[in-house]
C-alpha cells in the first residue's frame, strides 16, 4: 500500500454513488441520518450492524431499503422464539427416488440478510448466526459451506426489558462491528412522516444505483485512507481505558465495568474511522472521525456491573467519560 494520500479527486470518484444512495434512500426514509450514517459505515467496512430501538422506527425499512439500492442478494429473517437453526442455514432433503440426502440452503447464503428482531430467538438459533457472521460459513450435515464473498448481516432488536426477548450472549455481540441507537424522530420529520405515509399507497421507492463490485472498490479506498501512528495509539489507549481506567485517570469508573472491550474493538475502531473519513471526503483519518464512531463501536462490548447500573450508569456513559479524559494526541 502507498503512503501517499488519496487526493480528494480520487475519494470523490470512488465514492461517488454514496451520494446516489443517500438521495435513493431518502425517498422513503424521512430523517434518521445517523441510522443512515452507520449502514454506510457497515456497507463500506464489510462490518455486521446491530439496530436497536422499539418498533416503528423504521429499522427493517432501512435495511431492506439499503438492500434493495445495491444489486445484491437480499433476504429477511423474521427471528421468532420457534425459529429452528435449519430455518436459517438450511438443511438435508432425503429423496426418496434415489436414496439420497441433498442440501437445501437457507436464506442465509445471500448477500445482505435482515435478521429482524433477532432478540427473539432461542440460543441455538444465535449461535447458528454467530458462526456465519464470525466465519462466513455454514455446517449442513457434516459440510462445510463458504458464505457469498460479500455477506452482510444487518440486524435489529427490540429493547431487552420487552415481553419474549432473549439477551444476545456478549460472544455473539462482539461480532457486530456497530450497535446502533435508533431514536424517535422530531416533530418535523415525524409530520413529514405522516404527509408521506398515512395513506393506501406511501409514496417513495428505492432505486438501485450501485453494484457490489462498486461497492467492494470502494472497500479497497478504505484501507488505503491513512491513519497516523499518533492516531493509532490513540485508538489503543481509548480500549485499554475502557480495561483499565485507573490507569488513564478514570479511578472513579474502575468498579462501573466489569469487562472492557476486546482486540476486535480496536479493530473496528480503526476501520469504521477510516470509513467515516472517507465519507468526509478526506484521505487521512482525524480524531473527529474516531470519537464520531467510537459509542457504536465500544456501546456493546462495554459490559457495566450492578454497580454501574444501580447508579444508572450505561455503556453509553462510560464510553463518554472515557472519550472526554483520554488525551488526543
């Protein structure tokens, strides 16, 4: 890889049709730009992405939107309490006329899949997803099957206190590169909601405007946005705080957190960082990019103790206080 940096010509034909989607996109979402925001981060770092927010809120609409604005292979998962593992991955059909066991895939084998609501589904239907999104592949009947190039798992839940949810184990959470916070929109967009969809028919429909050899191409200007080795200790230093924040001056959050984040968030963090630089238009990676995408990176990998949480402080507030006190460099 160059040293040199991209020039803001090069972003800017690389990432051109992220605009298109922005615009395809806003014909039938109305606001929710950060939502927006962080599936782009996702689409262009390859980085599952966690939605969590109750039900209205347009979640599954804007996956399924972001889905149907790329040519790729699309598929929904409605998770449920009864859902069977082979219901996801698939599984073996004996035939009768030949004595023989075929496989039948299940809609996991697809480029972007929606698991909507995945809260609701029982453990063993969790840890058939956590092995597609961790090695993007699947077991069917003692064979091994590789997962499509680009596989994309876009998930929303409810808030854990509903009636019928199961808690996502911290191992399956980890594998999301983003935990996403969707919220209520203001009063404007919520009225702009209503002129667009009380009605039979709601207007606005998404178009497809990019390719996922586009969008692969402009995976590979991701790597190449430069990150400065200040930066990347920066990086480093924000994840050990969040294991040991007596030594980064937060003693008085040591016993608010029970586990910190692993080596994957300091992963995540720097690619999601590079990517938001480039949705910037920049070629180089500043600390505005890093703490832009640092709560969606650390929020679920950040586990808080009873302590913590009896005091009314979440993940979301210690990552806070561990942006606010770590030096930037």
């Amino acid at each position: 890889m160059s040293d040199a940096l991209l020039a803001p010509d090069q972003i800017e034909r690389k990432s051109a049709w992220i605009r298109e989607l922005e615009t395809s996109l806003s014909d039938v979402i109305v606001g929710q730009a950060g939502l927006v925001r962080s599936l782009l981060l996702g689409l262009l770092t390859g980085g599952h992405v966690l939605l969590e927010g109750v039900p209205g809120l347009a979640k599954s609409l804007a996956v399924s939107s972001l889905a149907k604005a790329v040519a790729g292979d699309f598929s929904r998962l409605q998770f449920t309490p009864d859902l069977l593992p082979s219901d996801l991955v698939g599984t073996e059909i004996y035939n009768v006329k030949d004595g023989k066991f075929t496989v039948r895939k299940g809609p996991i084998f697809a480029n972007f899949v929606l698991a909507d609501e995945v809260n609701r589904a029982p453990a063993k239907v969790q840890s058939a997803l956590l092995e597609a999104m961790q090695e993007r592949q699947v077991s069917i009947g003692g064979e091994t099957f590789r997962l499509p190039e680009s596989f994309l798992v876009l998930a929303t839940q409810n808030p854990l206190e509903q009636e019928g949810t199961y808690p996502l184990p911290e191992a399956q959470l980890d594998r999301f590169a983003l935990k996403v916070i969707v919220d209520y929109p203001s009063a404007e967009e919520e009225l702009e909601i209503l002129e667009r969809n009380a009605r039979t028919r709601p207007t606005g429909e998404v178009h497809e405007v990019v390719t996922l050899e586009q969008v692969a191409d402009t995976r590979a200007t991701v790597d190449q946005i430069a990150i400065d080795p200040r930066l990347k200790r920066y990086i480093v230093d924000l994840v050990q705080a969040t294991r040991r924040p007596a030594d980064f001056g937060l003693a008085e959050i040591q016993h608010h957190i029970q586990y910190g984040g692993s080596p994957r968030a300091t992963i995540w963090l720097a690619l999601a960082a590079r990517a938001h630089a480039l949705l910037e238009g920049r070629g180089f990676v500043t600390p505005t990019d890093i703490k832009a995408v640092a709560p969606e990176v650390l929020r679920h990998r950040i586990i808080p103790t009873y302590e913590a949480e009896a005091e009314g402080l979440n993940s979301d507030a210690l990552v806070a206080r561990v942006l606010e006190t770590v030096p930037v460099p």
